[in-house]
C-alpha cells in the first residue's frame, strides 16, 4: 500500500464550518470515512487547524486511483495537495 498525505485549504471568506456553516459543503467532507471503507482506503490520521482553515489527513491506499475515490468530491471545498510520502530511515 501506498501512503499519501493530502493538505486541504480554504479561506475564512469560503469556510464551511462555524459561525456560517454550509450544510452542502459539509455534507461533502462526511463522505470521506464511509468512501474510504468502501475502496480499502486506510485513514492514519485526520487533524484540522480550524484558525488556520488547514486540513491534513494522511492515508494508506493501493494506488492513488483510490485516493481520488475517497476526496475527489471534496475538490470543490478549496484547495488540495496530494503528496506520495514514505517511511523516513534516518533512524
């Protein structure tokens, strides 16, 4: 399995949550955990910097096909970074 780790960003003027929240945007972003499941996608982490309007998730997927299936419909909430990782061996 492959690890990639995906960073998300918005605008406070585009944010979907609190005080304003987008029930569209949102409803979007409560897909991800059933779409992972449903493609063999494992979810290591998902962390939010809500101040900052940053989200980083990193995930275990076959290939990055399968990355696409599990946020693609998130792509309209702002702006993504996709990035392949590996374990480090530096120690």
């Amino acid at each position: 399995m492959a690890t990639y780790h995906i960073e998300h960003r918005h605008s406070a003027e585009t944010c979907f949550g609190a005080p304003g929240p987008d029930d569209e945007k949102r409803s979007l972003w409560t897909m991800v955990g059933e779409n992972a499941k449903n493609n063999n996608v494992d979810i290591k982490f998902f962390k939010v910097n809500p101040s900052e309007h940053v989200f980083f998730i990193l995930l275990e997927a076959e290939n990055y096909s399968d990355v696409e299936k599990v946020i693609g419909q998130c792509k309209k909430t702002g702006d993504f970074i996709v990035t392949p990782v590996m374990d480090q061996n530096f120690f």
